[in-house]
C-alpha cells in the first residue's frame, strides 16, 4: 500500500521490510538514523521495545506506550529539526528519531467508518483483553462509548483493563463479563479465528450475536473468520481489520511526507495484495 502510495504521490522513495531479531533493534534504528531514512514502521514486538530508543516520543506514543511509526528528522548545526523529507540536497548533520503511534486512532476510524456508525453512545462488547483488546477498549471509551463490556479467558486481565477504563474515562459504565442487555457493538480482539478451525472467540452458551447489531473483527486475514460469518447470520452488519491496517499505514504516510495519503488506492493496493487480485 505504500509503495503504491508512493507512486501515486511522485514520490522516489521505497518502503521495505526488514527482518530484525527484537535483540538487535537498537542497532537496526541507530543504522536507520545513520542512513538517514525517512521514516519506519515497527511491528510486534518491537513497538514495546523501541520506546527507550527514541529521542523524541510524540503523545500519541506516550499515551499507549507503543511506537509503530518513527519519523526520522534533520538539523544543520544548532537549527531547527525538520522532517527527513527536506534535506534532500545537502544532509543533515544531526539527526533524531520521532516515535509515534498511528495504531490506536486507526482502531476507531475503521470501526466507526467501515461500520458506518458513530461511537458515542454505544453500547460495546470487547473480546479479548491482551494489547489490541486493552487499546480497542480504552480507545472505544475515549470515543465516548456509554458502556463496555469486556470478556477475555484470562478474566484479570479484564479486570484490570476495565479497572483502567473506569479510571481514565469515568463517564463509560465499564462491566466484565457477558451483557444481558443489547448490544450496539461486538469487537473481537482476541487472535481467535486466524488459524482454520479456531474456536468462536465467544462462550456459544452464554451470549450470540443475535444480542448485537454490528460486529468488528481486528483480524483481516482471512477475511470472513467464523466469528464474522456467524455474526452476519445473525444479522449484524460486519466489517474485518483491513481498515485499522490501511488506516494506520496512511496516518503513518502523512507523517513521513507531509501530504494526504491516497487512500483509496492504498485500499485497493492491499485488497490485492492480502486477497488476491480477483
Ligand atoms: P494481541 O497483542 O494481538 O492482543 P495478546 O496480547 O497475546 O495479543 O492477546 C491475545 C488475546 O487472544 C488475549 O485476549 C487472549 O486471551 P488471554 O488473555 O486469556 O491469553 C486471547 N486468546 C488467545 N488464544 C485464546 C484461546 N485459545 N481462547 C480464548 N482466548 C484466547
């Protein structure tokens, strides 16, 4: 989707991967400073790991204490520092690393506008409480939510996700365990239904979708995992994580270049690429 991007906005610049051992990430980014690229992506595990190893950390990466974006800036002597992107002529003679997190916002922007829905208000259920469930629920909260449930096998780690939305958001009615009432929302944020035969990510005999009018899932690949296909059965109106990962990608773009991102054709770009060209 970036490289497409790229193309698209003129830009000759490349985006590639790299493998890293999470051992030797320090030494990859002080190799990124000293080839002074334009910016990274990070992704797990080394969005915890990077936190100490950047100069600058923006607030978004504060508040979730995770950087999957770095943009990397330039100074001549004691001057300003500027994005990368403007010393195309003569280098920098110093250069920082800016960590950022586009991950958190993304999760939003897909649910509300890939299910056509407005958070505040709803009433949401979560499943799964690891870091995409912890970041899913507290930014649903922040979003203005009336009330969350969260649910995950390990029940303290709900527990203690909900004692932190309760804390930080004290308007959101926060409750762990399944929901008796209707639910607007159902998002599934456990990892259930990435590998073929994959249990329902929720307990069949104490909650359905048939309680729920829209249903999330943060995973993109498959496409329709069982949880999706069951919930569309049932009624709900549904949507993959294809969106929080386009999302995150333009954000983190925009970042880098300064400019919009191009977004229908970064969409398109990795429905190809994830789904096949049909
Ligand atoms: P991520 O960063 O993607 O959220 P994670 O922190 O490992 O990854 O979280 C995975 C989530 O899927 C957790 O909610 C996990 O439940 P536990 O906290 O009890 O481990 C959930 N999960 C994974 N395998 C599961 C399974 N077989 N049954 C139920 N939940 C499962």
């Amino acid at each position: 989707m970036h490289n497409a991007a790229l193309r698209q906005l003129g830009l000759d610049w490349r985006y590639l991967a790299f493998d890293v051992h999470p051992d030797k990430l320090r030494e990859a980014l002080e190799g990124c400073r000293a080839m002074k690229f334009l910016g990274i992506n990070l992704t797990v595990p080394h969005k915890l790991i990077a936190m100490p190893f950047m100069d600058v950390l923006d607030a978004s990466a504060r508040e979730w204490g995770a950087v999957n974006t770095v943009a990397l800036e330039g100074r001549m002597g004691e001057g300003d520092w500027k994005p990368m992107r403007e010393f195309e002529q003569t280098p920098p003679t110093d250069v920082r690393l800016c960590g950022y997190n586009t991950d958190a916002d993304a999760v939003i922007r897909s649910v509300s506008e890939d299910l056509g829905c407005v958070l505040r208000g709803l009433k949401v259920l979560v499943l799964g409480a690891g870091g995409a469930g912890r970041v899913a629920a507290l930014k649903l909260a922040s979003g203005g939510v009336a009330s969350l449930y969260l649910v995950n096998r390990t029940v303290s780690k709900a527990q203690e996700v909900a004692d932190e939305a309760a804390r930080r958001f004290p308007g959101v009615q926060v409750h762990v365990g399944y929901p008796s009432e209707r639910m607007d929302l159902v998002l599934n944020a456990t990892s259930l239904g990435l590998r073929s035969g994959d249990p329902l990510p929720y307990d069949a005999a104490q909650w359905s979708p048939r309680q729920a009018s829209l249903a999330y899932d943060m995973i993109y690949r498959p496409a329709e995992t069982p949880f999706l296909r069951q919930a569309k059965a049932e009624g709900c109106r549904v949507a993959n994580g294809l969106g929080m990962l386009l999302y995150q990608g333009a954000k983190a773009l925009e970042i880098w270049s300064g400019r919009p991102a191009p977004i229908d054709l970064m969409r398109q770009a990795l429905v190809n690429h994830i789904y096949g060209e049909s």
